[in-house]
C-alpha cells in the first residue's frame, strides 16, 4: 500500500523516526535518507516552544528549515502537554474548549482544536494530527468517556479549522488523522472509532498507552483498535517501537510506526543487528525467535573485532567501519559514534519494514 503525501509517497508497513524538534538527533538529512528513512514525525508542541511555530514559518516551514524534501507528519503536542499537566497540575487545565498550560519559558498558551491544525499547516505538515485528551494507563472508565467524548468533539473541530485552512490555499492539501481513545475499554475503543469514522478522516492513530500494567504489549486492546479502524487507510500505531511489538502489530493490521527506540539506543551503547547466521536480508525471518539481538559496542569483546556490525546492512557504519573502529569511537565519547549508530538502527529498521512489506 502506497501513503500519497504532498512530498512524495510512503510505502506501508512504515517507521518514521521522531524528529522531535525538528532534528533527528546526531543525523542530518543526508543521513536519513542514506538509511533509507521514507518521512519524519516532529511535534508541534515543542516547536511552538522553540524556535516557535512563526519562525518555522518565516523559514518556509520545517522542510525549508531541515533541509528535509520527504514527508513530515506533525504530532498536536496533546500528549506533552497533558504530560505535563499530570506531573504538575499547577502547570495548567483542561477546558471543554482545549488546554491552558504554562510552556517551560514562562508563557501561557491556549491549546484548542483550532490553534492545533493552525500550527501544524504553519509547519508546512504533509500529515497531522488532531488534538485529542490522552488518559493513563490507570484510566479508570469515567475518565475514558469522558476522554472519548472531548476527543471526538475536539476532532469535529479541528476537522472544520482544516477544511477552513485548505479553502485558503491552493496548494495540495495535507492529510488529517484521527486518534482513538478508550483507555483499556474495547466498547469504547469502538465507539470512539465509529465516530471519527463520520468525520472522513485520513487515517487513524491508537491512542494512549499500548502496554498493560505489567509494561507488556496490550495485544487485545491493541487488536481491538486496529479492527475498529477503516482498511486502506494508515493504521498509526503511535509511540510503539520494539521490533518485536512492530511486528506483532503488522500482523493485526497497524501499518504506520514511529518511536524514539532506535535512536535514543545507539546514543546508549545499544546497537541492533540480525541474526549473525544469515548470509543476507531475505534470510531473515522477523517472525522468528531470536531474529535480531543488540550488540553493545562498549563490551570489551569488540574491541579487536574486525567484522562490520551486520553483514547484512547496507548503512555507512556496516559498509566502511568496523566493530572495533566503532567500539573506539564510543569508548572515546567522539560525536561520530553517535552518527554512525543512529545511521545503523535506523537503518535496521527501515530494513525491517522492507521485510515486512515482502512478507504483506
């Protein structure tokens, strides 16, 4: 399945890697897409705080100001700042209307549907999407209705302030997402679901925590949300980014990942690669046990190892440098450690989606 956006078409299953602020840590846009990176997720919330969604605009919006000509989906910032709301209630309110919170500057901001798709076209998104309240994990069903019913009507709103947005332009509309809420409740997964079927959205996320109490996978709540959402369209399994949940999600349907994992690790010494039997990509079975481990660089084992990371990848770290070039580096500390071992797990993991697709 091809996603069509404005700067170009995503194949699905896809992993787009958190560009939070606007930056993939230690790469550049060179980088990503030697490592065959298809697009990029950034949040609105923390570039409203800095450089500030104005000067993102001046700059002809955050493709401009990455240097990036490949899809950007905007995160709402709902979820950091009721994040931030949790940890200190002090810090701000949820209205019926939107959110009032105090940024870490100092300043006060108005959250609402309307401001929220306002920013995400100033960021010039190829897809975003719309605010909606997220609940904890301890959620109890009160909550979650009540959080089913502000995000459905928050999403009624943002989707009138982008079709209000698209009327002013006449360049090629982005794409507008909705997030299911419902906490663990499958009835209200479903109820939520059925609604913002009705506004025609553009696809769908999974909304709130997709792990149970003993930090495992929520298979069941996590089926039941793919199932409720309409085939065709991206499938957002949002946040979630272990291998294994990847592809225990490919299989209920989810299509579309994104995920701090891969490069927050290789700035922490953990590097994944496939299973060192396999003699190229196609070996790999991704359903298998054991199909990949982590290999950290820092173990004294690799210090004198002159073999690449994986001799199944093609990214610049495992086609010019060694293991204990790379052990080397880290062990030093040198920034170029941290370049390479981003370029390989996000390489590993845009090599996981190809096996993915091959096995769709």
């Amino acid at each position: 399945m091809d996603w069509r956006l404005s700067h170009g078409a995503v194949r699905l299953p896809a992993f787009f890697p958190d560009g939070t602020r606007a930056v993939v840590r230690c790469v550049d846009s060179l980088d990503l897409e030697s490592s065959r990176v298809p697009g990029i997720v950034i949040n609105t919330y923390h570039l409203m705080t800095h450089p500030g969604v104005s000067v993102v605009k001046a700059m002809g919006g955050a493709h401009s100001l990455m240097g990036w000509d490949r899809p950007i989906l905007t995160d709402s910032g709902g979820f950091q700042v009721f994040s931030l709301i949790r940890e200190n209630p002090k810090r701000g309110a949820v209205r019926p209307d939107g959110v009032r919170f105090t940024r870490e500057d100092g300043g006060a901001v108005n959250l609402t549907p309307e401001s929220c798709v306002r920013m995400q076209f100033a960021l010039g998104a190829d897809a975003m999407m719309c605010l909606d309240e997220c609940t904890d994990l301890e959620a109890s069903r009160e909550t979650c209705e009540r959080s089913v019913e502000r995000t459905v009507r928050w999403a009624k709103a943002c989707r009138e302030e982008f079709e209000r947005q698209v009327s002013q332009r006449r360049t090629k509309p982005p794409l507008l997402l909705g997030i299911i809420q419902g906490g663990a409740y499958p009835d209200l997964r479903r109820q939520c679901a059925d609604a913002l079927k009705a506004l025609k959205l553009d696809g769908y996320g999974f909304g709130g925590w997709p792990l149970d109490g003993g930090g495992r996978l929520d298979t069941d709540i996590l089926r039941v949300t793919a199932d409720a959402m309409l085939d065709g369209l991206p499938k957002y399994a949002m946040g979630l980014g272990m291998p294994e949940a990847i592809v225990a999600c490919v299989d209920m349907g989810y299509n579309l990942f994104d995920c701090v994992v891969p490069t927050r690790e290789a700035r922490h010494n953990r590097l994944y690669i496939y299973n060192e039997q396999a003699e190229c990509l196609t070996d790999i079975d991704p359903r298998a046990d054991g199909f990949y481990r982590r290999l950290y660089p820092l173990d004294e084992e690799y210090w004198r190892d002159p073999r690449p990371l994986s001799s199944v990848c093609d990214c610049l770290c495992c086609r010019r440098y060694s293991r204990a070039y790379l052990s080397h580096l880290y062990r030093i500390g040198d920034p170029l450690a941290y370049r390479l071992g981003t370029m390989h797990n996000l390489r590993f993991y845009t090599q996981l989606m190809e096996l993915l697709r091959r096995d769709g």
